[in-house]
C-alpha cells in the first residue's frame, strides 16, 4: 500500500532536496543510494584492515612504502587489482632492488582525487519552485494563446504542475523566457513593416 505522507528530505549522498514517502527515506534515488552503499563497503574493508593488520604493522605503522600486497589487504582488493591500477598509472610506484614499492602517500593522493571527482560529478542542489502562474495570468500578462504557452513550455522544459485540473507555470522560468524577448531598451527609434515597405 503506498504512502500519502510527503516529507521534504536533503538527499545524505548528493544533498538534493527531494519529496520523501517514508521517514526512513534517506537517498533522492537509487543511484544515489547505492552510491552510498559503495562508499559504507569501502570504509568498512580500510576499517576491518586497521583492526586485522593494525598489530603486524605497528612497529612499522610510520612505514613510508608498502608491496603491493599490503597495498591490497589495506584496500581490500586483489594483488592482480594492484598491479592493473599501477600499469594504468592510477597508483605510482617504484621498483627498487626487484621489489615493486607504493609510496603510502600516493595512496592518500589517489583517493583525494577520486573524493574530489565524486563531489564535482555530484548534481548541484535544487531550488524548489514555489511560485507559479495559471496559464490565464501567462496569456494576460504577455498577451499569447494558449496553444503558444504550451509551445514555449515544451521547447524550453518549462515546469509545470496541476492542480484541480489546473496547469501551473514556474514563474521565474517563464519570467526568464519573456525577459530574453523583451526588446533592447538602448533602440530608441522603431521602423514599422510599411515604412520598411
């Protein structure tokens, strides 16, 4: 059975405002959701790491460089994973003596960049419209018919919303479509079709 409760929530992944039907409701969609998940898994694999790992490497916990099979454990990957990343240059490394060493740094590094990629590709927050215009004030104010609102409104995704078999505009879209038309107020002096003519 679906809820009519309607609660405004900010999405805890990409801090979108969305409408939510459940209180426990905490992501704006399921991408964001799984984002989410994703990101729990990988803190707690580095935590589980810490705990497993943290009394092998306490004496060496300052360690400057890592084999690529602590680099592994640490982000609970496979060895193969390791040496794929430092092929493909997304983790540096050096070899010395025969041995394949990751500076721990870079590592931090790599998921600095990674972080800072996320939140770039996050969707910017929303503005929810709350002011609208019925379709009778739209053709009042700009002295259109109905046919060209609908016209405008699908050609430039125009908001829209009914009520009580009602069509409501966003005002600020509308406002922002008429506001481009609108003449340039530096021409002073107008020819009409008959004197072009």
């Amino acid at each position: 059975m679906a809820s009519n409760i309607e609660i405004q929530k900010k999405c805890e992944w990409c801090g979108t405002i969305f409408t939510a039907h459940k209180i426990t409701t905490a992501y704006c969609s399921h991408r964001c959701a799984n984002l989410a998940y994703k990101d729990r898994v990988r803190k707690k694999r580095i935590q589980e790491f810490h705990l497993k790992h943290d009394a092998e490497l306490k004496p060496n916990s300052e360690k400057e460089f890592l084999t690529p099979t602590e680099v592994a454990a640490f982000l609970g990957v496979g060895r193969t994973s390791i040496y794929r990343y430092i092929k493909n240059a997304k983790i540096k490394a050096v070899r010395f003596d025969g041995k394949t060493l990751v500076r721990r740094s870079d590592i931090d590094k790599m998921f600095d960049y990674i972080i800072a990629s996320n939140n770039e590709n996050k969707p910017k927050e929303k503005t929810p419209i709350s002011d609208f215009y019925t379709t009778a004030e739209v053709k009042e104010k700009y002295g259109i018919k109905d046919s060209w609102i609908f016209h405008i409104a699908k050609e430039h995704n125009i908001p829209r919303t009914f009520h009580r078999g009602k069509t409501y505009w966003s005002k600020k879209h509308i406002d922002d479509y008429f506001a481009k038309k609108a003449p340039d107020p530096k021409i002073k002096e107008w020819y009409s079709t008959q004197d072009m003519q």
